[in-house]
C-alpha cells in the first residue's frame, strides 16, 4: 500500500501521541480517582486550573490552522484556514472575535467563518457567520446549543468557549508519574449547574516547579451519563509570552471519529485592526 507524505506525517504525529497517552496515561489505571496525599493539600484543584488552564493568549493571533477528520472507516476529510484571532477585552460585552478563511481544499478556498464570542454570565449568545463564495451570500448561523460540534470535530463550541472557573467545582484527585518520571496533576472537575453538557472532566496538568509553566495535556471527557465519552490530548507551542496550541488529537470513544488539530505560522500581538472582523472582511476574504 502506498502512504504519501501526508499520511505518513499524520501517521507518525499520532504514534506519537498514542505513546504521550501511554506515558501519561498509565492512569487509564481504570480512571480510578483517588485521594490526594497530605503532601498535596498545600495546592488545591482550583488553584491548578485558575494557572494551567488560563494561560496568556496574547492580545491577538494570526496562524494556519488545520483540521483532520477521521470517520471510523478511516477515511480522511482535511481543511486548512487562516485563523485571526483577538482579544475584545470585554468590551460592548464581547469576549473575542475569531475569523476561519478557507485555504484549502481548492473547491472550498474563499469560504469564510466569522464567531463573536460575549462574555461569561452574558444574556447575549455567540454570534456567527459564513460565507460561501458560490452563493455569494453572508449568513448568520445560530448556535443552538454549546454541544454543538465546533467545524464538524470532536470539540464542542463549549469546549473551546471560556468558562467561568466556579462553574465546576475542581478536586485535586491524585498526582500521576509517568515512564520517565514527569509528574502530573490529575483533577476531577465536576459541573455545578442543573443539566450540564458533561457529567464530569478528568483533566491531566504537566506538574512544574512554577504553576505559570504548567499546561494541560490530557482531558477525559464523560457523558451525561457518567460514561467514557473521548479523550484529547494537548501538545502546546509558547510563541513570545503567548500559550498556544501545537497539536491536539481527540478521539471520540464512542462514535470511533477522530480530529486532529495542527496550528503553524503563529504571530502574536501583530496588532489586527477589528476591520478583519466584520462581514464586509468576511467576505472579501484573504487580499
């Protein structure tokens, strides 16, 4: 059988990743959630993911973003965009603004998404739109409901969205070591509103001398039925002050479908005006 260049790149990154879960993972450990040492209540649940989680994005982001799709027969759906990216402050009760144009695949090249996020506790819900060059039209897209897959992936328009640190309640569990002796936090965050989207996260923390450097690198994501729903797993890239993506491979457990994320040709705090963020830019695309 013949593997091209790209395959076997895809190929290797997940190996790779198989072997990160492994290393990190011999916490599969049948998820068994276990109680905290006295050496560890000096740093609780709540402390690890107020630092490792938010991380400094920077004031804005311009990359190349790719996105592979893998059904359970193994076939393969890939899309690559510009992703411009900004930190709105708060301000008019927007969080960020996020812009996807369209490189890739040839037949879809001009194609066009734009996301306003509003601020956590907002009555406002995010808005978004797209743009099809075929149609030459703009259209606002609702977004229903935060379960709703984020670009036909295994993550969640709530899993990417901020959320407010007090909305789950986080536990320190137990601190995992893996085969070359780095250790990891390991903490149960469990949702505190009525009819949450997930009956709990498993997360797992690079444990580091200084919590400013420590990342998540593993997230078990469980049903509202408390069952095993998929995993992800995080490699990050620090580009001046800025935590950003590296890779990113989820894998659904339940359905077999796979996304990987690729994010390359990052520019931080190159000072994009809020004019890429509009429909007019949305649809004039990349010029």
């Amino acid at each position: 059988m013949l593997v091209n260049c790209g395959m076997l790149k895809r190929l290797l990154i997940f190996i790779l990743l198989g072997m990160m879960s492994n290393a990190v993972f011999s916490a599969d450990e049948k998820d068994k959630v276990g109680k905290p040492s006295p050496k560890q209540v000096e740093i609780t649940g709540k402390d690890i993911v107020s630092q490792c989680d938010n991380k400094y994005p920077g004031e804005d982001q311009k990359s190349q973003l790719s996105i592979t799709l893998t059904d359970k027969s193994g076939n393969e759906r890939k899309t690559v965009y510009l992703r411009l990216w900004k930190d709105m402050k708060g301000v008019d009760d927007i969080f960020d603004k996020m812009v996807l144009f369209t490189m890739y695949p040839p037949d879809a090249k001009g194609a066009g998404f734009m996301r306003w996020a509003y601020n956590d506790g907002s009555a406002k819900s995010a808005e978004q739109w797209i743009y099809l060059p075929v149609l030459r039209k703009i259209r606002r897209v609702s977004v229903r409901d935060l379960s709703d897959s984020f670009l036909g992936s295994d993550l969640t328009y709530g899993d990417i969205s901020y959320r407010s640190i007090d909305a789950d309640d986080h536990q320190l569990a137990r601190i995992d070591k893996d085969r070359n002796k780095n250790e990891y936090f390991v903490v149960v965050s469990t949702p505190n509103e009525d009819d949450p989207q997930y009956s709990k996260k498993i997360s797992w923390y690079a444990k580091t001398p200084d919590l400013k450097e420590c990342v998540k690198v593993r997230v078990d994501y469980f049903d509202n039925k408390d069952a095993f729903l998929k995993r992800q797993l995080l490699k990050w890239q620090k580009v001046n002050d800025a935590w950003v993506w590296d890779r990113v491979f989820v894998q659904n457990v339940q359905t077999f479908h796979k996304s990987f994320f690729e994010v390359e040709k990052v520019k931080i705090n190159s000072g994009l005006k809020e004019a890429w963020f509009t429909e007019r830019r949305l649809k004039q695309g990349i010029k």
